[in-house]
C-alpha cells in the first residue's frame, strides 16, 4: 500500500505562482508513477502532469509552459510548481502514485483557487 499526502494550495491573484507538494510514504520502492489530477465540480478529474520514477514527465496542453512537476525521489515526494495561475486553474489538485502492480493510488485533495 501506499499513502500520499498533499501540502500546499490556497488562494492566488490570477498571474501568480503556487507549489503544491505531495509526499508518499508506505510501500515507495513499488511507485512507478506519480501525478497530479484536478477536478472541479460537475467534470472529470484531469491530468495536470506526470512523472515517471526516470524522470519523464508529460502534461496537459492547458499547463504547458506554466506548469513543473519535479520529483525528489530520495524525500519520496514530488512537486508542481505552477506559474503564471489562471483563473480556469482553480480546482481541487489530487495527488496520485501508481505502483507496478498498477494500483493507483490518491491523497486527499487540496484547493486551489485563482481569483481575477
């Protein structure tokens, strides 16, 4: 099993930057993967970016060029910095780890919102 939690969030002006944070702990050897997802109500949660354990990352179209997913694998934690905030950024931004028996795996949940 394993467990992540989410640090970070709040409320930003639109223009402005916040780091999200997420640190795994449990069975961490097995992650392979680890993301961030966002949702707001009434839509499906959706990938913001994600990072393999080797390094590669991918993000949503959305996010590209505003948004940094890092990952220290040594503080088993992995980060997104997010740049340059919109008010269509506001959502509430998960934490996910997939390990190699592809179980996935979520943290709570943490709000982010860009006011106009």
């Amino acid at each position: 099993q394993v467990q992540v939690v989410e640090f970070g969030g709040g409320l930003v002006q639109a223009g402005g930057s916040l780091r999200l944070s997420c640190a795994a702990s449990g069975s961490i050897f097995s992650i392979n993967i680890m993301a961030w997802y966002r949702q707001v109500p009434g839509k499906q949660r959706e990938l913001v970016a994600a990072v393999t354990s080797g390094g590669t990352t991918n993000y949503a179209d959305s996010v590209k060029g505003r948004f940094t997913i890092s990952r220290d694998n040594a503080k088993n934690t992995v980060y997104l910095q997010m740049n340059r905030l919109k008010p269509d950024d506001t959502a509430v931004y998960y934490c996910n780890a997939v390990n190699t028996y592809g179980g996935f795996f979520w943290g709570q949940g943490t709000q982010v919102t860009v006011s106009s």
